[in-house]
C-alpha cells in the first residue's frame, strides 16, 4: 500500500475520505484517482441518501443510488447488481454507439456554435473589405501609418475582445449563467456588424468592430465551455471542436459574401463587414430553448434544475444521475481541500497560485498561442491581398480566398472523428512539422516570376493545402482543449486567458502583418511563420498533456503532475520510443501510458 492508499485509509475513520492537497496539485505518480472510489459502499449510499434529502431530489433517491454506484466505478458497471438490464444497455450504448443521443444535445452544440461562425465571417468579411474601405477613408497608400491604420481596424475586434470582451466572461457567467451570457455576446454580434455598415470615418469603424469585439471574447469564452459541460466525455473534444467547424464555415460564407457584393460599387465593404451579424440572429433567437449547463447549475448548489438538464442531454436516468454526482462529488473534495470559490479576481489569482490551475492555464495558452504562431491569420486577413500580389485581379484574389474558406471548412470535418480517437495532442504533434513545411514552401513558390503560369497556382496550392492541415488539427483542437482543462471552480477566468492569449496575439498580427509585408515581402514573410510553427511544436510538447476520453473531473490529476514529471516522460520514455518505432522501424511493446486510472475491486467496495 503505497502514501497515498494510508492517507485514504486512515481519513476514512470517523468520516468520508476526501483527496489531499498533493493530489490535486502534485500528483507524482500521474495517477487519475477517483474521490468515491475509497469510499465503502453503505458509506457512499449513506451519502447519497443525504445529498438527496438535503437537495430536494427525495424522489430521485434510487435513481441516484445507482447513478452513484457507477460513478463510483465506472469501468465495471456490468458487475454492478443493482443496476437493471436496461441501465446495463444504456451504459454499454455509450461506449459501442458514441454518437447515439438525445436530439437536445446535438441541437444545442450546433445552435451555440453557430454564434462561432461571427468570428470567421467577419476575418473574412474585413479580408475583402481591405481592398476598398482603405480607399474610402484615405488611408490606402503603403505609408507607416496607413499600414498601421488599417491594421488597427482590422485588429479592432481581436483588442476588445483581449483587453475586455474575455474578462467579463468570468462575471457574466457567474451572476447570469451561461445562456444569459450568450444572448449578451450574440446583441453585441449583431450590433457591431450593423454599426459598421454606415460608418463615416476610420475611427468610427474602429469603434463598431471594437463593440463587435466584445461580444466575440464572451461568446468566445463562454460557448466552448458550455459546449464541453454539456457533452458525453467519450465524444466532447468532437462536440466542442464543433466551434471550429462553424468558425470555418463562417470563413467560407464570408469569402462568399465578398464575391456577392464586390460588385456593388465603392460601399462594398459597408455589406461585406456588415454581413457577419447573420449567424448572431439564430444564436440570440434560440439561446433559451435550450437547457442550461448542468455544471454551471450544480455549481450553484442547484442540482434539482442540473439533474433535469442532464436528463436532457443524456439517454438515460442513470447516465444523468451518474454524471450529477460525479460532478457533486469532485466539486464537494475540492471545496474541502481548496476552500469555497472567491470573487473574480480571487479567482484569477487561483489560476496561477494553485499549480493544477496553473499548469492548466500554460496549456490552454500554449495552444492558444500555437493558433497564432501557426500564421492561418495572415491568410485569413490578408488572403486577397496576398494573391493579389502574386499577380491576381481582385476577383481571382477574392475567389481564390473562397477556396480557401471552402477547404478550412471541409478539412475540419475529419477532426470530429480525430479528436476522441487520435486525441488532441497527437493532432498538434502531427500537424505543425507539415505546417511549416508548406509555409516555407509557398514562400519560395513566390520567388518564382509573376509572368510564370505556375506562380499564382503553385502560391495557391501551398496555401491550400497548409490549410487543410490546419483545419484537421490546430483549427479545432485549441477551444475544445481550453474548454475542458480548467478546473470548475476556475474554469470562466482560465477560459477568459486562454482567449485572451489567442485574440491578443491575433491582434498583434493583424497589426504587424501589413508592415511586415511591406518590410520583408511574402516570401520573408511566410518563412517567419514557418520558423514559428517549430516553436509551437517545441511547446506543445513540452506542455500540453492529453485528454482524450478523460472526464473534465479526471483532468483534476492530469494536470495535478507536475511539469518536471510530464517533461521527464517525454523525453525519456515517449521520443525514444517514437523515434525508434517511427524512423527506426523497431518492434516494440506499446509504449506504457503516464497516466493511469486507479481503480478499485468490488470486493474492496463492500468492506
């Protein structure tokens, strides 16, 4: 019996065993625990009855009891005597058919992640306005500070959103829930766009994208994470990643405005950046339709409501019931260790003193940071301005941008089944080398004479195909892996930095990028990026763990490890062994995970 094991045991005496601190914030061993699995089973029934006589859920009693009966051991439910055939059935579904639940769940992910669409829209929507509103408002010229005007307007959104927009998430959420706060993001979706159809200046245009902004960082902030509370553990990086989708096919929808109203004459870019507000109409029509988040309810001590959104959400009584008490109980372990949640800035400070919060955070920013680093912006900004460059009319620059929203879109597709599969981090790990290989590429390819037929084809082939790459794996993974890292009681601050981390630095290149093409031209330009597509990859590795088929509960552990612990691993055990089965073609033993779950026999249950 290892430390651990005593500390269970002997806290068991006079009363429930809870987690230590060490567990939640220096895990060692890399082991998942679970806070019911030490306890016996009249203790954790004695418990439930009380949980449920003191939350009004006397009716549900039984339900519960079983519920609690496979939270406690979830990987051996079919030995579980009190469960019937038909919650044994259920149980096995959710593991041999993933994609089989209520229409509820799939409605309100799609619903929600509409709201994404907003974003890729309007990067899209600004990308085809640069060929004429810089002309309208006399900034047009390749001056520093033209370049920098224009570069401001176009970051606008992405300063707003992190400076302020992400920041009020964390108390929008926690005074008004989570529907409530999208509603807010999506008027703001929906105002900002409008505004700026009948701007006058560059300032006023400044400031309608900015108030758009702020409703990009809430809505950016908060869909994924109700996305994430909501889903099935074994499909949520796929139901998350969904976001992704949207925002992809917002990119394409925007190229395609940009084809309808280039025609329009000098006020095309008013219709191409005022277009972005139709996905927000949906998002704010039906955000109530759907239930609210059961963590966010449970967390609130509202279990009642919580076990009726699961019910909704789930296939099953005891699938609901199972979820609600797992949440309950790891919320119950961490209160105890941790102590009750703070205000909004105690909270922020949690979120770097506590090192499982912490090591979350440098996560969730490293795949953040990764989206920037990778330069898929450059392109979504400043697509047309590129190929026009490469010797394109404004209509092929335009309608080579639609091919590459179409393939953003389309190469997004496949992450709904990689996600839970191949997992996040393998994704990552897999797709930046290639990334920078195709940067550089397309670099070079721009070295080749404009009179040559084969330089605008061979600049578009590159771009394409860097972004199908993207698509499948940096594209979706960073908001599907934000939204589910943080622990609950953080878990609207650590998504406001997480955000905040992506839209600043898309800020700073929308910012620089126009100068850095007058400076260093496309080709120096696109070998920057695929230098900084290495550096990605080199942090990724060093600091986003996996957490494909882990509950957002198990997650607690895994970032519990220390980074000396997790680092030490992939240098020692994880490199070596890739790079002997990979380049060496050696047959080796699979490689021992890190992590690993505890679990517990039956026979010590009953004791």
């Amino acid at each position: 019996m290892n430390k651990s094991d005593v500390h269970h045991e002997e806290s068991a005496i006079g009363g429930h065993p809870h987690i230590t601190k060490d567990d939640l914030n220096n895990n060692l061993d890399a082991r998942i625990s679970n806070p019911l699995q030490f306890l016996t089973k009249d203790q954790l029934l004695a418990d439930v009855d009380n949980f449920c006589s003191e939350n009004g859920l006397g009716a549900e009693q039984e339900i519960i009891r079983k519920g609690a009966l496979v939270a406690q051991n979830p990987q051996e439910f079919e030995n579980i005597g009190e469960l019937s055939s038909d919650d044994v059935a259920h149980l096995r579904e959710e593991v041999t058919h993933r994609w089989r639940h209520p229409s509820m769940l799939y409605f309100a992910i799609v619903l929600c992640s509409i709201g994404s669409a907003v974003q890729g829209w309007d990067q899209t929507g600004s990308n085809g306005a640069n060929l004429s509103f810089p002309q309208e408002f006399g900034i047009g010229s390749e001056s520093d500070y033209d370049t920098l005007v224009v570069g401001a307007v176009n970051a606008s959104p992405y300063i707003a959103s992190a400076v302020l927009g992400v920041w009020l998430c964390d108390p929008f959420n926690t005074l008004f829930g989570r529907r409530a706060t999208i509603f807010v993001s999506a008027i703001l979706c929906i105002v900002g766009p409008l505004w700026s159809g009948f701007c006058v200046s560059w300032r006023e245009l400044f400031m309608a994208r900015f108030v758009m902004g702020l409703g990009m960082g809430l809505k950016g902030s908060t869909i994924p994470i109700y996305a994430a509370e909501s889903a099935p553990t074994l499909i949520r990086g796929a139901l998350v990643m969904s976001w992704q989708l949207w925002t992809a096919f917002g990119i394409f929808l925007g190229f395609c405005a940009n084809l309808v109203f280039k025609d329009v004459g000098k006020n095309a870019w008013r219709f191409q950046l005022a277009s972005a507000l139709v996905p927000a109409v949906p998002l704010a029509a039906g955000i109530f339709f759907i239930p609210e988040s059961p963590r966010w309810l449970v967390r609130k001590g509202r279990y009642a409501e919580a076990y009726a959104s699961l019910l909704k959400f789930r296939n099953s009584q005891v699938q609901a019931a199972r979820d609600l008490y797992a949440v309950h109980a790891q919320v119950r372990e961490e209160t105890l260790v941790i102590g009750p949640v703070g205000n909004p800035f105690s909270r922020f400070v949690e979120l770097w003193t506590i090192p499982r919060n912490r090591r979350a955070a440098i996560a969730s920013g490293t795949v953040m940071l990764a989206q920037q680093l990778c330069g898929i912006n450059i392109i979504a900004f400043y697509s047309s301005t590129i190929f026009v460059k490469s010797g394109a009319t404004a209509t092929e620059a335009l309608a080579a941008s639609t091919g590459f929203g179409a393939l953003n879109f389309v190469f997004a597709i496949p992450a709904l089944f990689l996600m839970d599969t191949f997992g996040r981090r393998s994704l990552l790990l897999a797709a930046f080398p290639a990334m920078a290989f195709w940067l550089l590429a397309t670099g070079l390819f721009y070295i080749i004479p404009e009179t040559s037929k084969a330089h605008l084809g061979l600049v578009a082939l590159g771009v394409y195909l860097y972004s199908a790459l993207y698509s499948a794996s940096e594209g979706p993974v960073p908001f599907a892996y934000s939204a589910e890292v943080h622990a609950l009681r953080v878990r609207e601050v650590g998504m406001s930095w997480a955000v905040a981390t992506c839209l600043g630095w898309a800020s700073v290149l929308s910012l620089t990028f126009p100068r850095m093409l007058v400076a260093f031209g496309v080709t120096g330009s696109f070998i920057f990026y695929a230098g900084t597509n290495l550096l990605a990859l080199f942090l990724i590795f060093l600091f986003v763990p996996e957490t494909k088929q882990l509950s957002m509960e198990e997650l607690d552990f895994v970032f519990a490890t220390p980074h000396r612990v997790f680092i030490r691993y992939q240098f020692k055990e994880a490199l070596p062994h890739w790079f002997k089965t990979k380049i060496l073609r050696q047959r080796l033993p699979p490689l021992e995970p890190l992590f690993r779950r505890t679990s517990v026999a039956s026979s010590q249950l009953e004791k």
